[in-house]
C-alpha cells in the first residue's frame, strides 16, 4: 500500500459574531482541517484503489482531534461537520472519494452524538482551487439550521501530483438561521434524519 506523504497542513478557525442583526449569546465557530499528500494514483489509471482508504484513517483521526481542539477541546458542542477533498490535475475524482470513508469515520468516531451522515464535495483543480465545504448537523440531516458551507483552499495546493484533504466542524448552525423545520432541540437521534 501507498504510504502517506504529507506537505504541510492547514486549521483555520472563524468566528462569527452576527450577521448584521443582534449578537447570539455565543458566536459560533467554524472550523476546517486540510491536508496536503501526494496523490499516489497521479497520472496513471490504477484499478484498485480502496486499500489506501485505510492508509488515510490515522491523518483523518488527526484532522478531526485536531478540529476539536480548534473549537475548544469539547467535542460535546460540535454540531455540523462536513468532508472534502481538491484533487491536483494529474489525478481524477474517483481519488478524492477515497476520503469518504477515513474522513467522514474519523468525525463521526470522535463526536459522540453523530448518526448523521458526512455530506461531501470533491472536485479537480489546480493550485489555489477553493471548495466550498458542505455542513450539515452532525446527528440529524434534516436540521435546517446547521444547513451551511466552509470555504477553504491553499494558494500553492494541490500541485498536479498533490490531494487536498478537508474536514470541517462547527459549534452551531447558522447566525440568525429562522427557515423552520426541525429544530436541534427535536432532534430524536434514530436514524440520522430526524
């Protein structure tokens, strides 16, 4: 199996105190981890890549502490998260998807409330390329009020050969959000829905 070749990292923290009406009693933060590896599959068709999924679970379990501890070291008050990567152009999507599972798994095994499913983005780019990050909450899909996104990108990343890898929490759902529907105070928790 590939090993996994890191060139740098990156944890970037937002804070956000209001969106142009009254302050919420606690600002909410958002948070994204991004990796920057070779992509081991760059410029060739290999057919079998799922052995490096497993390669990637500790760098995913780092990202994901490393999230937390970026919020404040509670994993208790995430409440959103989401997943994604930005293949260099010598790779293809199917690469990026690699990151599903030892991504999404990552998050989900270090948040104890996390049945929802990890939304995801992936796309082919080339350095300086942004993605926006989709959020959702963390044990519930349905909650409109985590329904957000994270903007990250690296300006010298990825180089054609290079994977950016990306995780992203948050502390609450959007500033002022008022659209209705399920609330997080309802959530039942079942089946990652409602």
């Amino acid at each position: 199996m590939p090993e996994v070749k890191i060139r740098k990292t990156l944890v970037q923290v937002e804070t956000v105190y209001h969106e142009g009406g009254p302050a919420p009693e606690t600002p909410q933060k958002r948070a994204a981890a991004l990796a920057v590896i070779e992509n081991p599959y760059a410029g060739r068709y290999v057919d079998d890549i799922a052995p490096f999924m497993k390669d990637l679970e500790p760098l995913g379990a780092q990202m994901a502490q490393q999230l937390i501890d970026a919020l404040g070291g509670d994993a208790a008050a995430v409440e959103g998260y989401g997943k994604g990567a930005i293949v260099g152009v010598n790779g293809e999507i199917e690469h990026g998807a690699l990151w599903h599972v030892p991504g999404g798994y990552a998050m989900r095994d270090a948040i104890e409330k996390s049945k929802a499913i990890v939304p995801s983005a992936k796309k082919v780019g080339a350095a300086g390329t942004r993605l926006d990050v989709p959020v959702t909450h963390t044990n519930a899909s349905y909650v409109r009020s985590h329904y957000d996104a994270v903007e990250v990108g690296i300006p010298d990343a990825p180089r054609p050969d290079e994977i950016v890898l990306v995780l992203v929490m948050t502390t609450g759902g959007r500033i002022h959000a008022r659209m209705g529907g399920l609330t997080k105070e309802d959530v039942k928790g079942e089946d990652g829905l409602r």
